[in-house]
C-alpha cells in the first residue's frame, strides 16, 4: 500500500510540498534565534517596512516580522487542520462502524442524525457557535482568558459538525464487510461484537478513512481562516493565517503583500492536500475513486 502511493505522481507532490512546509513551521523558533528576532514583539517605529535583511519579507501593521508571524500562523492553521480532522475521523468512524454493523433500527437512528448535522447551514452555525462565551459553559477562568482557548475551541467545534463525511463512508464500507465470508466465520467460532469491529472489520476501512481524512486537512484550514478573518477563529496574539488577512485588511491599500503572503499559503495548502487525496484514491483504491454512499 505505501509502495504505490509513492509511486503515485500526487502523493508525492502534494505530501512533498506539505511536508516541507511543516519542516519549515516547525524550525520557525530556530530561524527567529539565528535573526535574532522575536515574532511576538510589537514596534510600531518599525510598522509597514518593506524587505530588509533583518525582516525578510518585511513588517507587519504592528511592526513584527512578517516572515516568523507567517511560520507561527502556519503552525496554529496546521494544527487546527490536522487535529480536528483526526477527531472527525475518529468519530465518524465510530459512528459508522456502530451504524453499518448493527444495522437495523440503530443504523436507521444514527444515520438520520447524520443527515441532521450535514443539513445544518455550516458556517452560519459554527459562527454562532464561536460566538458562545467560554465563561458561561462552567469553564475554568484561567482556561478560558489563556490564548489557546479559540484554538482548541475551534477544533471541538470543528470536529463536532466535521465527522459526517466519515461516517457515512464507514457505513457504507462496513455494510459490504459484515457479508463477508470472514465476518461470518469470526460470528460463527463467537467473536464478541466490539472485536469483530475493531480487529475484522476496522483494519479494512483504512482506505476511505485516510483519503477522507486527508481531504478534510485543507478543508478545515479554509475553513478556520474564514472564521479567522470573520473575527471568531483564532484570537490575536495568537496568530493564523486567517487572523492575518483580518490584521492586513486596513493597510491592504498601503501594504497589499499583508494579505497576500497569508492568502497564497492557504491557497498553497488547500491544494497540496487536494493533490495528496487524489493520488491517495488512485493509490489505494482498486477502482481509482471513493464514492460516498
């Protein structure tokens, strides 16, 4: 299986590009030591000042470089992706496991949540719910004014509208393996339920799991940039891409790169990962392509 998804074309385009753009984000600490720079750091002497040696790409609106403001932006937009995209995966995987093995009235039941969740208006509700305050949910005080708290309630909120895509994939994958000659005969020797889910059947639905997945990657990054730049995503000093597009909205006339360096890495990103899902269903799929249900 890893064999021909390297030999596929995509896979090592896209992941290719991804991977080093990670490799790049995750040095951003080592790169601000040798500049000898600190990317939180405001100075408004050295506001909108165009490349230099000591600043690369040059300032910001609040005078912070720009290049170590875009790796940090990069760090939180890739781990918003990459996490709540592991949690959909997990729980749509779940839900469609249980759904498609059980089949009958509780497939029924969980399906039609299902397609309650994907009728909701997406970005209107996760709006609304970014809007929530923290302070009223019961949260610790010191949770909810520490600077990770948009970011981690970005990934529940995401993860929570996000795993329908999944679970519908599971389902379906897992109504073909219940019939199964080998799904039959782990029943017939008295396999209990849970370890014909997780030991028969789950190892086989690796395929559409990980090409949902990796689509789901640069979905969630657009999506948290939108919410970023509509002011109810990642927070300010926290920085992400999106939250950058906001920050360059009032200087874009002085200053159009403050905006574009942030739009072309999501734009970049977005399609590295449409890239690697495509080459992952080529690869792994037998019939070159996953259809939903």
């Amino acid at each position: 299986m890893i064999k021909r998804a390297l030999a596929e074309r995509r896979v090592m385009l896209g992941g290719g590009l991804l991977l080093a753009l990670a490799i790049v984000i995750l040095i951003a600490p080592v790169i601000a030591s040798a500049l000898g720079i600190d990317p939180g750091l405001v100075d408004l002497r050295q506001r909108l000042e165009s490349p230099s040696l000591l600043h690369p790409l040059g300032t910001d609106e609040l005078g912070r470089d720009l290049l170590l403001r875009l790796l940090e932006g990069g760090r939180v937009s890739l781990a918003v992706g990459l996490t709540a995209a592991l949690a959909s995966a997990v729980l749509g995987t779940a839900v469609g496991l249980l759904a498609g093995y059980n089949g009958g009235r509780f497939d029924a039941l969980l399906m039609r949540v299902t397609d309650g969740v994907i009728s909701l208006p997406l970005l209107p509700l996760l709006v609304v719910l970014a809007a929530i305050d923290l302070n009223k949910l019961g949260l610790p005080a010191s949770f909810v004014q520490s600077d990770a708290a948009s970011l981690y309630r970005i990934i529940v909120l995401v993860a929570l509208v996000g795993w329908t895509t999944v679970a519908r994939l599971v389902r379906g994958a897992t109504l073909s393996l219940v019939r199964r000659d080998f799904v039959r005969a782990a029943e017939a020797l008295g396999a209990r339920p849970l370890r014909i889910m997780l030991v028969h059947i789950l190892p086989n639905l690796t395929t559409p799991v990980i090409v949902a997945t990796s689509l789901a990657v640069g979905e969630i990054i657009l999506l948290e940039s939108v919410l970023s730049f509509l002011g109810v995503g990642i927070e300010p000093p926290l920085a992400s891409w999106g939250n950058m597009l906001t920050g360059a909205e009032e200087t874009i006339a002085l200053a159009p790169l403050l905006a574009f360096y942030p739009g072309l890495l999501i734009f970049v990103t977005v399609i590295c990962c449409n890239l690697l899902c495509d080459g992952l269903q080529r690869a792994l799929d037998p019939r070159g392509r996953i259809s939903p249900p």
